[in-house]
C-alpha cells in the first residue's frame, strides 16, 4: 500500500541548488528543492544512524536504491498548501502580461488559435491552485559575485551565483511503497536539521523538517476540481521534470499515445495538442569524476491535451498516478496529475499581511531591515576574514607538533575524514560523534592508538590537543581573546558570529592541519 508523507522544509540559511544549464561565469539557482537533494540528505542521516558502509546490499537496497521510498521535490509553500508549476498552457494578451499588478485573465492555448498578440505567461514559476484559480508564488533570492583567482594567471575571473533567501517555507512529500519504513522515516526526519545544496561547508543549506502529516492518497491532487470521471478528453499536467524514453529506448520530449494507451488499459488514445517546455539534465559523477551526458527533459508544467477512447479504471488510474513516468522517479522526477480539463482563469497576486501598514510603520521597518542587511555584512566580512586566517592558524599550530611522522598518512587521512564529517553535524551531534570515535580507538587499543600517542602537541600527547580543541569548539570567549582578526565596526555596528559558525570554523582548521600533514612529504 502506499502511503505519502507532507512535511515542511525551513530554510535555516541561503540554498544553493545549481541549474544543469549553467554559464561558466554564472551559476543560478532553481526556485525549488529538488528530490535528489533531500534523497541525499536522509541517505546520510539513515547511514549515520545504521552505522552502514555499504547500503547496495539487503533491505537497504530495497529502501533506498531501488525506489521502496521516493522522495519528491519541495516546492514554495503558499499559506498551508504545497504550489505546483505553473501550467505552460496558458497564454494573456502581451499589455496585460507587462500591467500585470494584482490580476490577469489567463487563457488556455491549448487545441485553440489564440490571437497575434497573445504570449505565454512566465510571471512566475509557482502557483497556488485555490478555488479554480491561481495564486503566484514567489521565491525570494539574491546573487553574490565573487572573484576567482585564476592559478597561474595574471587576471582573475568574477563569477556570479544566486541562491534562496533563508527563511523561506517549502513543503516536500515522501511516497512510500512500504507502511512499515513510515516510523523508521518519522524517526530519521521529523524535525531534524539537514542540510540541502551545495556549498554546505560554507554558510549555506542548513534546514528544518517540520509537520509530517501521513496520507492514504496522493496529495498532489489536492485542490484540482476533478471527480476523475472523464470524457472525450484528458489532459496531463507534469507536476515535475519528466525523463521519458520511448519503446526503442530513446529519449523524448512528447509522451506518446500508445503508452498512455497501455498504462491506462484503453481502446485508443489520439494526441491533440501539447504546451510544452525543454530542460537539460546532467549532474556529476563522483565516482567517475565528470559530468552525466546531457538529457532533454520535459519541464515541470508542461501541458499534453489527448483524445480517449474507453473507460478509465479508477484503481488503474490511481496506479499509474502513484508509480510516476519515465526516469529517476526515486529522486522526484516523473510526477504528473490527469485532469479532465484545463480552463481559462486568473492568476492572482499574492499581497500579503503587511500590504495594508501606514507609511510611519512601513518606514520603521524598513530602518530596522536596512540594519539588519548591514549587520549581515559586516559579519560576513568578519567570518570571511577569520576564514582567510586558517592558514596561519594551521602553521601556528604545526609548529608546537612533534614526531608527526610517528602517524602514517593513511591515519591522518581518517582524522581529516571525521573532521570534514563534522563541519555538517549539528555541534553537540558532532562533538557526541567525535567523543564515540575517541572511545572506539582507545577501547580496540589498535594501531591508530599507538600511532596518536606517540604524535604530541606542546606538553600533551596530540590525542589530548584534540579532545580540548573540540570540548572548546563553541567557546566563543576563548576565540575573541585568541584571535588575531579584529571586530568589523561600522556606524555603531559591531560583527559577531554564532557558536555554530565558530564549530564549523573550527572543524575546518582541524581538517587543514590533517591534510598538512598528510601533503608535508609531497614538498
């Protein structure tokens, strides 16, 4: 039987989720979670917890890799509801797209001549389906730009990337094909902090899974005014990417009659029109170290208008529904609804609670964002100049170390591994994991024991450096009256950083003074 799983994703920090088609001098970011990411993520939480190295084997397999558990994109949430990709079908006159302000009147294109000055509405990515009409969704993100210094070259490269702005809601679904993994799932995720996208290590992805509610039938159709019964006509909306290969194996970007035919069980299915989008996929491989060939996609709201003949079976319809089309629907892809019709509407503009403040209130608040924005940067400043620092750091530290070589490189390769494992724990989860590792090694009295006691750090074996580093990874008296890097003051306005910045800071010059030692030799 299968079960699907509603949760929120708060977005504690910046989200990066990098799209397939970017330039070399600029990297934008999707407006939306997408289900490979939060695969990720419980994938690591299930190992870490399991204690597993090796989940291509057994029941793990089965839950993991071979689709028992799907874990579909989050898309924005709009009040209580999950928004969906807006339908490629709809089309307004060009004026009216460009005066859109609160509402505009939307008109399928589908199997209809529209007229020359129609276009098709790109207003927003996401919408919200509430009564028959659609509410935009908006994803608040902002871009940095960033110099890469280019080796070997006298001119740099400035390179701009986008992210999601912190403090958004998203709402995520899990589909399992299993009712007996929903407490295992509950357990793993239910108001956990993950962390989604790239640059984890780096002040972004950091989330909060919120309200897991569990359903019987599949929530996507949530909202759409259909009974499922249909007649002449059906029109299937994709509600994600689709990667669909045709009988002979190729990819393609139309869904052909003869499966629909076969998946529904009817007479005859004929293909009338279709509103379609284009998406490349690729993403890169770790093992083999290169980007994935790049494949055409059929993009999320992507509209295909078919004529039937036959009945539809409502147990054959909810199957074909719950297993999704084509390609890596474990990571979310493949998920559609079928309508039995798609009518002209609205689109509405969303203007929230504060749209009604008086100018004084809206002036103070403004005052009070503008300092915030402020305070963010001169702290950014502060944090990026202590992580330029690092490297002295390490030096420093190098320099009270004795007989390092009395530990192989293959042991400092396995502290530098716990230490960049760590940058992602939450701090006390990462010193408890720390603290565990530590008892193992002196419990199995192993090489790694010998090895470490015989490496000292000023007058205390290295092991002990260790375990006082990580007990005061936290402590953030200790760092201001350690650290060479002065405050940033500005206007009145004096940076700071948290104890969760200041654990992951410290991790990382953990990880570097391992990796110098494991590379001294190399020079």
């Amino acid at each position: 039987m299968n079960s699907y799983i509603v949760y929120d994703i708060e977005a504690c920090e910046n989200l990066k989720f990098a799209k397939s088609n970017m330039q070399s001098d600029s990297e934008e970011t999707m407006e939306y979670i997408p289900g490979t990411a939060i695969r990720g993520a419980y994938i690591y939480k299930y190992i870490i917890q399991k204690g597993i190295k090796n989940i291509n084997e057994g029941i793990h397999r089965d839950k993991l890799l071979n689709g028992k558990i799907k874990f579909l994109n989050a898309y924005p949430k709009y009040k209580d509801k999950r928004s969906i990709p807006l339908p490629k079908s709809y089309f307004a006159p060009k004026e009216k797209i460009k005066a859109y302000n609160t509402s505009l009147k939307m008109k399928s294109g589908l199997d209809i001549k529209l007229d020359s000055g129609y276009e098709k509405v790109r207003t927003c990515e996401f919408v919200a389906f509430i009564d028959g009409e659609y509410y935009k969704t908006d994803v608040e993100k902002t871009s940095n730009l960033h110099i890469n210094k280019m080796r070997g070259k006298k001119n740099n490269k400035l390179f701009r990337y986008e992210f999601i702005k912190k403090g958004q809601l998203f709402q995520g679904i899990i589909k399992v094909e299993d009712d007996s993994y929903l407490e295992e799932i509950e357990e793993l995720f239910k108001d956990e902090i993950v962390y989604l996208g790239g640059s984890k290590g780096s002040g972004y992805g950091k989330c909060k899974i919120k309200g897991f509610k569990v359903f019987e039938e599949n929530p996507e159709y949530e909202g759409f005014k259909t009974n499922k019964e249909f007649g002449e006509y059906i029109y299937l909306l994709a509600l994600s990417d689709i990667i669909f290969r045709n009988e002979v194996g190729e990819y393609k970007t139309f869904i052909d009659e003869k499966y629909i035919a076969k998946e529904l069980e009817l007479d005859s299915v004929e293909f009338v029109d279709s509103c379609i989008e284009v998406k490349s996929i690729t993403n890169f491989n770790n093992k083999w170290k290169c980007s994935t060939p790049i494949i055409k996609s059929i993009k999320a709201g992507s509209v295909f208008k078919y004529k039937i003949s036959g009945n539809i079976d409502k147990e054959i319809f909810n199957s074909f529904l719950n297993k999704g089309i084509g390609e890596r629907r474990l990571d979310g892809f493949g998920r559609f609804i079928i309508l039995n019709s798609i009518e002209d509407t609205y689109l509405r503009e969303n203007k929230g609670l504060n749209s009604n403040l008086n100018l004084d209130k809206e002036s103070i608040d403004l005052f009070k964002k503008e300092k915030e924005q402020v305070n963010n940067i001169i702290n950014l400043i502060y944090e990026k100049r202590l992580e330029n620092d690092i490297s002295l750091r390490v030096l420093e530290l190098d320099e009270k170390l004795r007989n390092t070589e009395r530990m192989s490189k293959s042991q400092w390769g396995n502290f530098k591994d716990l230490f960049t494992s760590l940058i992602y724990e939450e701090p006390k989860a990462g010193i408890n994991k720390y603290n565990k590792y530590v008892e193992n090694i002196n419990s199995k009295r192993s090489t790694s024991f010998t090895q470490i006691n015989q490496v000292w750090y000023e007058n205390k074996k290295l092991i002990d450096f260790f375990n006082d580093f990580i007990e005061n990874s936290m402590n953030l008296d200790l760092q201001n009256r350690n650290t060479r890097v002065k405050r940033v003051k500005l206007k009145g306005l004096e940076s700071s950083t948290d104890r969760e910045f200041l654990y992951k800071y410290n991790m990382r010059i953990l990880v570097e003074l391992c990796r110098f030692q494991i590379r001294k030799g190399e020079w």
